[in-house]
C-alpha cells in the first residue's frame, strides 16, 4: 500500500523568504506521479506542481520548484520569494501511473502562513 | 473553460436523513473522483467513475453510494447519515483514459454539516 507522509504539520515564513515543505512516500511502485497542492482558505484546492517519476530533472513552476529523489522516497517543495497569498495548507499527493486506481493519495498536509 | 462546480456548497442535515451532492466536470473530461476531508481523517478517497462505470472505490461503508450520467456529471448519496459525516466533501474531474496519467482538478467542495 503506500503512503504520503508531512512530518511538519505547520510552518511559518517572512515575506520575501524561502521555504522547504518536506514529504516523504513509500510505494512499491515504478511508474508514478507526485504533486503538491495548495488548499487556501477558501478550501479549493489548486495543483502547484508535479513531477512525474520517470524523469530525473526536478519540476518547476515559477516560485514553486521540487527536490525529488527517487531513491530515498523524498519530495520536497521549495517555495522562493514568499508571498501573502501562499499562505495555505498544501498537500502532497501521490498517484500510481497505469495501476488499478486513479485514486490520489495525500499526507495530512503542512499549514504555511506567510509572515508579512 | 468552466472549472468543476458543484452543488450544493452548503448542507445542514440531522441524523438519519440521507443526502444527495451534486458535481459537475469540466467539459469534455470524463473521469469524477470524490474526497472526504475531515480534520481527523485528512483527505480519503470515496470512488471513481469513468465512462459512468464506477473504477475504483475505497474504504467506506455501503452507506455511501455514487453515480455517472452520460453527460459525465456525478452524485454521490450517503443514507442514514452520522455526525461522523459532517465535512468537506470533494470532486475532482480528469480527463483520465490511462489511470493515473492525467491531473484531476478540483470543485469548490460540499461541506455537509450533520447535527
């Protein structure tokens, strides 16, 4: 079975600062996607990025880029130039590639508040 | 495009009674997912419907049951409602033909508040 793990339930970070939100999982899977997500306050959740397992090079999406290494399970986001509006829970989600499910799988998410 | 909707936003119910939501996808995707998310349990997957055939399921009770229409739109009902059913509830809509291989976006969620 897998599973998604956030071992850090809530993190806080000045404006304009970087932030590491970290995330493990652990699948017998080889083909594979993760993804971060971002829930506001609003509560719709909102695709921040997603890598996909097969490729080597880390994804990035403007402020947003991943640590992704396959080996150890890990799948951090990396948050440059904080803003106000990502303050948010985020999530970190894992889909198997070509398996029986389209079923994502999420850890129990980390709360990020940006500091002004 | 118009995103994911769904209806109601809002829901109070009591116990005992059952209760219909409502989601409709984005045009043309033909996969609808639903989440459960509560502050205990985080987000779980209900079930999954493709082509109105239901794909996938996950670990709930009977009490909780869906449906796809040919126009792709979804309903999930929950009988017999509990306090414990009280949260957000979730769809996600893909285009999907391979599992997995598309991303799935979000409705605004249902909260379902059961008193």
């Amino acid at each position: 079975a897998q599973t998604v793990t956030q071992s850090q339930p809530e993190m806080s970070v000045q404006e304009a600062e970087t932030v590491t939100l970290s995330c493990t999982y652990d699948t017998s899977e080889n083909n594979y996607y993760l993804f971060w997500y971002k829930q506001p306050p609003s509560r719709q959740m909102i695709l921040v990025i997603r890598q996909e397992a097969y490729k080597q090079q880390n994804a990035t999406e403007n402020r947003f880029s991943v640590n992704f290494q396959k080996a150890a399970k890990s799948f951090s986001l990396k948050i440059s130039d904080s803003q106000l509006g990502d303050t948010a829970m985020y999530f970190c989600a894992f889909i198997a590639y070509g398996g029986a499910t389209n079923k994502l799988i999420f850890g129990t998410g980390t709360l990020l508040a940006v500091q002004p | 495009k118009a995103g994911v909707t769904q209806t109601p936003r809002y829901l109070i119910k009591t116990r005992g009674q059952q209760v219909t939501l409502s989601c409709s996808p984005i045009s043309g995707h033909r996969s609808v997912s639903w989440y459960q998310q509560t502050p205990g349990q985080g987000l779980q997957f209900l079930f999954e419907y493709f082509s109105e055939t239901q794909r996938n399921k996950g670990n709930f009770p009977g009490r909780f049951s869906g449906r796809q229409f040919s126009n792709s739109r979804s309903e999930m009902n929950v009988s017999t409602l509990e306090l414990g059913d009280s949260a957000l509830y979730l769809c996600a809509s893909s285009l999907a033909p391979q599992l997995g291989s598309n991303e799935q976006f979000f409705g605004p969620g249902t909260r379902l508040t059961v008193l």
